[in-house]
C-alpha cells in the first residue's frame, strides 16, 4: 500500500508507511521491493540498479537507471527517463508510466524510454508498470525521486550551482 499527502509547503509526498491525513494509493501490483517509496521526499530511495525482480513475468531486470534518485534538474532542462529492462517487451506486454503516482497518457506502450519536459519547480516520483495483457499479470518498478529548481530572478547569475 502507498500512502499520499501534501505538507503545508504544498509538496506532494509518497509512503509505504501511514501518515495522519494522508490517502491510501491504490495500486494494480505491490512495488517489487518493500520501502521504496519516499518519506519525505529525501534519502530514503532505494538504489535505481538493476535488480532481479520475482514474479510470473520473469524478468532479470526490470529498473528505472535515469534519472538518479535524488537527482536534481534547473530550469527547462529536459528530463529522458530510461527503463532498463530484460528480456525485451513481449507482443502481449504494455508499458504504462507513472508521475506522482498519476498515469502519463499519451505514452507508446512499447516505449523504455520518455521525455518530461516543462516541469514546475518541485519533487517528482516516476515509475512504470509492465503488464501482460494475455495473464493479466503485471510488475513495477520501484518510484525514482528526482527534484526540480528554478532559477531566481533575484540572482539570475546563479541560476546552476
């Protein structure tokens, strides 16, 4: 289960532990490793590396590799989020993406790769989701956090440390 909620900055934070006011995210498969969403949005990511997930899919690798966790992003920089991902899709296989726990529509379900582009200032969690239309059986990999700054107006000279 995956818990949501907004703090008083009005950052949106994702769980696996229950928080007072926070609303359970309903998912189609549990993540393939326990305690990898994040708590409060810094340093409790689990290592986006290749891993060996278990399940009736049966893949060896199945990982975001980029961005990093944590990994921070200026401006209008464009974001490509790659899946590592073996054996290659199969024809009944589908990919879906995730932001924020929300689905990104528009997506070719074969893609390994996205784009994210002109994103707010602010802390983002990406996934994805295989599923075998035939079985009905379906994987994902653990949300990567990754953050996104603005320059400031205020000292345009500064705009990346």
């Amino acid at each position: 289960m995956i818990y949501k909620w907004t703090d008083a900055d009005g950052v949106v934070h994702y769980s696996d532990q229950p928080v007072p006011g926070a609303e359970k995210v309903v998912t189609s498969t549990p993540n393939l490793s326990a305690g990898s969403a994040t708590s409060g949005g810094r340093g409790q990511q689990s290592p986006a590396g290749p891993k060996k997930p278990t399940g009736g899919l049966n893949l060896t690798q199945f990982s975001i590799t980029s961005p990093t966790p944590d990994q921070t992003f200026f401006g209008d920089e464009v974001i490509n989020v790659h899946l590592a991902l073996q054996p290659s899709l199969q024809p009944t296989q589908s990919i879906t993406w995730h932001l924020n726990g929300k689905q990104l529509d528009g997506q070719d379900p074969a893609a390994t790769t996205i784009t994210l582009q002109s994103l707010d200032r602010g802390t983002y969690a990406v996934a994805a989701t295989i599923t075998d239309q035939q079985t009905g059986e379906s994987q994902s990999t653990d949300s990567v956090s990754f953050f996104v700054r603005q320059p400031s107006s205020l000292a345009p000279l500064h705009q990346k440390p």
